[in-house]
C-alpha cells in the first residue's frame, strides 16, 4: 500500500487489510451504498480496485496454490467497475461478493498458502 517491497507477504497482507477494512463500510448498509451522497459505494470500489490489484500482483502460483479463494470473481467485479463499458456493470454484484464473501477471505489470507520458494517473510 505504500512505498514497500512488494513481495508475496507484503501483498498478502494489503490484501488483509482491504478485506478488513471493507466490511466496515458494508456495514453502514445496503441504503448507503446506493446513496451516492454518502461516497460509501466509491470507497468500497477504491478499497476493492487495492484489494484485486494485490490478487492481481501475486499470480497464477499464488492462486493455484490457495484455491479456496474465489480469484475469478474477484478478477471479474473489479473489471466490470473499472471498465462499465465493455459489459456493464453491476453494482449489486459488487455489494454481494463483499458483504457475503470477503469476510471468509479475510479469514484465508490470515493463513495463506505460499508456493515453493515464496517469500513467507513478513516486510
């Protein structure tokens, strides 16, 4: 998230800190998230654009090797909302993944599964 290296630990742990960090906003409610005058669906998508960027950076290996996180979903939300133009985008898509599904990958990522030679090392 800042200037640091960015190793499979440091990713792993952005990512954390993204999926941490979104549930508090989920919880201000489904209301808020479509009210644009609350910036509460802006800063969910700022947080997750972070948290699939992170996904993004550990690659293939680093996926194949915890397969219990849903990559393709996270990969595809992200594009829809970055990119509207291509297939639209589905806000409610958005709300479900991170008010249903973040918070078991939050739990994942605290004990993640490193491919050989990984850095396990935290930065």
């Amino acid at each position: 998230m800042t200037g640091r290296s960015t190793g499979p630990r440091v990713l792993v742990d952005d990512m954390g800190q993204y999926a941490e960090t979104i549930p508090h906003w989920v919880a201000k409610g489904h209301d808020a998230f479509v009210d644009p005058e609350t910036g509460c669906q802006a800063t969910i998508e700022r947080q997750f654009e972070q948290f699939e960027e992170a996904a993004n950076r550990l690659g293939a290996s680093f996926q194949k090797a915890n397969p219990g996180i849903p990559w393709s979903p996270i990969f595809e939300i992200r594009n829809d909302f970055s990119h509207p133009y291509e297939r639209g985008y589905d806000r409610e898509r958005l709300w479900r993944f991170v008010r249903d599904e973040l918070p078991a990958i939050a739990r994942k990522l605290r004990r993640p599964n490193f491919p050989n030679g990984a850095d396990r090392r935290r930065a």
